[in-house]
C-alpha cells in the first residue's frame, strides 16, 4: 500500500470493463495512435476475451451478451483487427438482434472508427420529437425514480428483455430537445450524448437531417459541456473522450484539443485490459478506505503517509467543503466531480480515525451540504440532488455519510439521523439482507448498513435485525470458506475476496461473543490468506458497479476490504484471548519461507 500511493497523497486503483476499454481505445484512434499500436493490440486481445458463445460481447464475465455493447466493441475490433473471429462472430449475433436505436455517442464513435459511412451519418435523421417528448413527459420520470430506489437493478439483474428496453429508452431520451431543454436520465448522459451531438451537427454541414436544430442545441449544451472540460485538458469521466475531443476539433478550438489529448495520453494502461485515469477510478473514496484500513493495522496517526492522505483529503474538497468522487490538482478547484455523499462521509471518518486536524475544518458548512441529500424518505441521495436526476439512495452511501456526520459531532438523536436510519431498517430485506447499488450482493450493502446502525446506537449486536443479517451470512458462505456473489449481485459458489471480507467483517464485529460463529470466521480467514498475491495485494474480481448495467473491476477494493476484515479479526482476538491468530502467524511464516527462497 505504501507503494502504491501518490506523490500527491492519494491511492487510485486500475479499472478493467468492457465499456472503459471500448472508450479509451477510441478516444486513442481518435489522437492519432495506429491501430495494430501495442496499446490497442492488448486492448483488442481483452476484448476477444469479453465474447460469448453466441457471437455477442458482454460487459463482464458474468454477464450476458448485449446487443449495444457488442455493436460499440465491434466497431472498434473491426477498426483494428478486422480480421478477429470475434468481428465475425459479433456481426451475426447482430444480425439477429436486429437494428438497434442509436445514440448520438454510437453514432460518433462510428464516425471515428468509420470514415466512409460519415456521409451515412451525416443523413441521420433523430428520433422525432413528438416521440422523444413523449418518453421525455412520461416514462423517463418513472425510470429515473426507480433507478433512484435501485429497484430497476434489482429487478431487471440479468435479464436481458430489461437491458434491451431501457437501452431503447435511454438512446430515445438522450436525443436533446431543441424546444426545451436536453432530457437525460443523469448528467454523464448529457455530457457524452451532447458533446456528440454538436460536434456531428458541426461536421454534417446545414443541409443534412442530422444538422437540423444546431443553432438551439448549442444554446443550451455548450455552458453544460464547458463545466466539464478542466484545466488540464481532462474531463468528467474516460467514457465521454472521444465525443469531447471531436467537440473541440469541430469548433476549431485547437489548443484545448492538444490538451484534451495530452490528457488522454497520461492516461495509465497495463497489459490485461487495466485503466488507471482520475477520469475513471475514485481516488477521494480509495485514500479514505486505505487510511482507515491502515490506522486499524496498527499505523500511527503520525505516520507520513497517513498525514500526506490527510493533506490531498483536505485539498480534495469541492466549493461547498464536501468531496467528489475524484480529485487532481491539475484540474482547478472545481473537485474534479459532482459532490457525492458516499465518498464524503468516508473521507470524515478518515480524517476522524486519523485525528487530523482537518477532520473538523468548515463543519458547519459540511453538516448543512450533507443534510442536503436527504431524500424526502430519509435517505441521504448518492449525488448532488441539484444536478443529478438519477442518484441511487443506497446502504453504503447512507452509511458512510451517517458515521461521518456524527464524527463531526452530530448527535444520533438529531431528527435527520434518526429519519437516516430509520430509512436503512427499512430497507433491510426479509432474508436479513440489504441491496447495494454500487456493489450488489448481500454482504457489502449489509455490513455497511449495520456499521451505521451501530454507530449510531440505533441497534446493537444480539438485536433481531442484526442476527438477521448474521444468520444469512453464515447460511450463504460457500464450501471453500469464503463468500460470492456477482455485479449482479446474484450469488455464486465460487468465492471472490471482496464479499467474503466484507462478510468476516461484518461477523467479528457486530456477532454476540456467545454467538460468535468462530467456525465461519476461521474459514474465511482461511481463505482470504490463501488468496493473497505475492506481492501483498489480492486478486480482485467484477463485483462493482457503476451505472446499473455495467460491471467493472477494481484493483484496490479487494485488498482494502482484506486489510479491515483481518484488522477486525485482530481485534476481536485480542480482546477474547482466541486461539485463531494462529492462522495469521502461519501465513507470515510462510511468506518469510517463500521470500527467503
């Protein structure tokens, strides 16, 4: 862990997904890179490795084929290696899927990856705006409010009728008004879907269907864009680069182009299909879980790279004192994202833990912006409810923000915490469990939403709902010790480190010492021990999630989460005298054998 960090203090973890690798090798052919250029060859062998056997691609592993991606990584394989199988493979299952709707984003990764259908899409007519109105009036509020609750993951994991029927609604919606005002379901879709749009209505010329409404669009999408191109040529998420670039280039604005793609080259690539970008990864919330999981290991609080963490913490806030989800000095003061309370309340508790003297700066500024996010039915909202339609009310979320606000000094009889928590009993399921958004699966979303329950005082170990939740964890863990479950959140017999130390966590430190299932705990220390890489961290897995259809992989998460469960598991032996450090003491006997070998 002290490897990894940052000369400005932070930790950033590699990302691997489908879509991230189908927008980066874009956004590469777009800065000039040749396509057979090592970068894009890897990049094209670990999208091969995305195929099913149907011909299709999938975001991940465990996920089925779906028509919208296998059209955007087909377009790029074909660029590239038009010779793939996987190119054949992909245009039949196209075939049969039938046309799909396209969004401007599609339409523009198509105009970089196929210069002769530009006059094609030059002649793109839009969806007609009766029809993109109608969706916008009726159905998109319904969509947005159920992704809001997160049931529409829930209910729609895995199914591909769903996936199919909100890509359809979501192309249809993202088509801006030029009578009104751009309809989206978040702002992410805007910006890509926006910056896409001006650019080909730029190129196509004033006498193409495409090009109709240019002058109103641009009226109303040009300020959004601009909030979203920072100083140092990077913007809001790698997703969106390539219809930015092309943005900039359309309007003759050369020099921020040349920055645009100095970023994009700064951008870190590792054989295997791993992106390392603040574009991507989450640095504010990847420093809070890392210092936290250092300071219960036995870190001083004065410890440099403790301090230096509190340091970029401090620096990393945005105008209204709370955090983004990712922050980089070379962006201006902006917070380089959108407010976000989940990453908020993790970096109050690691300021807190490590006694900074930053944990209590603008307290009262941080305590009103958080309160903020409360949803009418008490759950603090993911992201800034002013800017963002769709933001998932959440466990891990509310958790967070609820420990942080009452580190700051916040009392668990304040009304808005009381409402907090109340909204997470509510919330917990009939089988003990609690649904995540950001990672599925019955334990990351559990652990957490009994983590704030606890702190809060609202319950205490040996309560029914918190034996409710244990009980399911030790129904569900797998033969091998640990626990599993995919991005789906569907479980699987196949263990992943993540669920599993968030299981053993949440065991050692919320089970009753008299019924404290010592059997469950020693088999997934077990497991997790074995798991462990040579180098010290551990094999991470697609358990993530980051916008309701697309899972992705994170390098830091499966060994943060290792690093608390087995400084939880310390704890719990130091105070009942267990026998079971054993198992520590053998695995660092090991690694000394392995190491002097």
């Amino acid at each position: 862990m002290r490897a990894l960090q940052s000369a400005e203090g932070y930790w950033l973890a590699e990302w691997r997904s489908l879509a991230v690798l189908v927008a980066y090798g874009t956004a590469l052919v777009a800065c000039g890179h040749h396509p057979k250029s090592p970068v894009l060859s890897d990049i094209c062998d670990q999208i091969e490795t995305y195929a099913k056997p149907g011909g299709g691609l999938a975001h991940c592993p465990e996920s089925d084929a779906q028509p919208q991606v296998t059209y955007d990584a087909w377009l790029l394989l074909r660029h590239c290696r038009p010779d793939s199988r996987a190119v054949r493979a992909a245009s039949l299952y196209l075939k049969e899927t039938g046309p799909l709707p396209l969004s401007p984003s599609t339409l523009m990764q198509r105009w970089i990856l196929e210069p002769s259908a530009r006059a094609e899409i030059a002649n793109h007519r839009p969806p007609r705006p009766a029809v993109r109105d109608l969706l916008a009036a009726h159905v998109t509020p319904r969509l947005v409010r159920a992704m809001s609750t997160h049931k529409a993951l829930e209910r729609g994991s895995g199914n591909k009728q769903f996936a199919r029927l909100f890509s359809h609604l979501a192309t249809t919606c993202v088509w801006p008004s030029v009578r009104e005002k751009p309809y989206a379901l978040s702002p992410p879709s805007i910006l890509g879907n926006g910056a896409a749009l001006l650019a080909l209505q730029q190129r196509a010329g004033s006498d193409r269907p495409l090009s109709a409404g240019h002058e109103a669009s641009a009226a109303h999408l040009v300020p959004y864009l601009e909030r979203y191109l920072y100083p140092d040529g990077s913007t809001y998420y790698l997703l969106f680069a390539p219809p930015l670039l092309e943005y900039l280039r359309a309007y003759g604005r050369e020099e921020d182009a040349k920055r645009f793609v100095g970023a994009i080259e700064r951008v870190g690539y590792r054989a295997g299909g791993y992106v390392r970008t603040t574009m991507v990864a989450t640095n504010v919330i990847e420093t809070s879980l890392t210092v936290l999981a250092m300071l219960e290991l036995g870190a001083e609080e004065d410890d440099p790279a403790i301090v230096r963490a509190c340091e970029f913490l401090h620096r990393a806030r945005t105008p209204s004192r709370i955090w983004s989800w990712s922050w980089e000095s070379s962006s201006g003061s902006f917070g380089h994202r959108d407010s976000d309370s989940d990453d908020s309340g993790a970096a109050l508790m690691a300021l807190q833990r490590a006694k900074s003297p930053y944990a209590t700066a603008h307290r009262d500024e941080i305590v009103s912006e958080l309160f903020r996010f409360q949803h009418e039915g008490g759950g603090l909202l993911t992201m800034d409810p002013s800017v963002w339609l769709a933001s998932p009310l959440t466990p891990s979320n509310n958790s967070r923000a609820i420990q942080g606000l009452l580190g700051l000094g916040v009392s668990p009889e304040d009304p808005r915490i009381v409402r907090a928590c109340q909204w997470l009993l509510e919330q917990q399921k009939p089988d003990g469990s609690w649904f995540d958004f950001w990672i599925s699966g019955a334990t990351y979303g559990t652990t957490l939403a009994l983590e704030a329950l606890v702190a809060a005082g609202y319950r205490s170990p040996g309560d029914p709902e918190i034996e409710r939740a244990l009980y399911l964890f030790v129904r569900t863990q797998n033969n091998d010790g640990g626990w599993g479950f995919d991005w789906y959140g569907t479980r699987t017999r196949e263990s992943n480190v993540e669920h599993t130390a968030m299981a053993v966590y949440g065991l050692c430190k919320f089970s009753r010492p008299s019924a404290r299932p010592m059997n469950a705990i020693e088999g997934a220390m077990r497991f997790l021990l074995e798991q462990q890489n040579a180098d010290g961290s551990w094999p991470s897995s697609y358990v993530c999630n980051y916008s309701g259809w697309e899972g992705y992989t994170s390098s830091h998460y499966a060994s943060v989460f290792a690093l608390r469960a087995i400084a939880a598991y310390l704890e719990l032996s130091k105070q009942h005298l267990l026998r079971a450090p054993q198992l520590v003491r053998n695995r660092r006997i090991q690694s000394r054998k392995m190491t002097a070998t």
